[in-house]
C-alpha cells in the first residue's frame, strides 16, 4: 500500500514536477536527484522490511 503511493508520486513528480513546483531541469539535475532518492529509499526500506 505505501510503496503504491510512493511510487505514484515519484511518478507524479518525475513526470509534472517541473511544471507543477516551476522548476527548470536543463541538465537532468533534479531529476536524478529525484531517482536516487527514489532508489535509495526503496534499498532503505527493503532492508528494514526484512
């Protein structure tokens, strides 16, 4: 249930952050920085899961 929601908004983000917040992302720095927390939040996760 959690990880649904937080995948939706990584999403939601990734995809509309931009024009939502106003940010401007030539370089794909927020981006990545969205991917990486993304990715190391689902590492954080699964290893106190277990």
């Amino acid at each position: 249930m959690i990880s649904g929601i937080a995948t939706a908004l990584f999403i939601a983000l990734f995809a509309f952050g931009g024009e939502y917040f106003g940010w401007e992302d030539p370089g794909g720095r927020v981006s990545t920085a969205l991917l990486a927390a993304f990715v190391l939040g689902v590492i954080v996760g699964y290893r106190f899961k277990g």
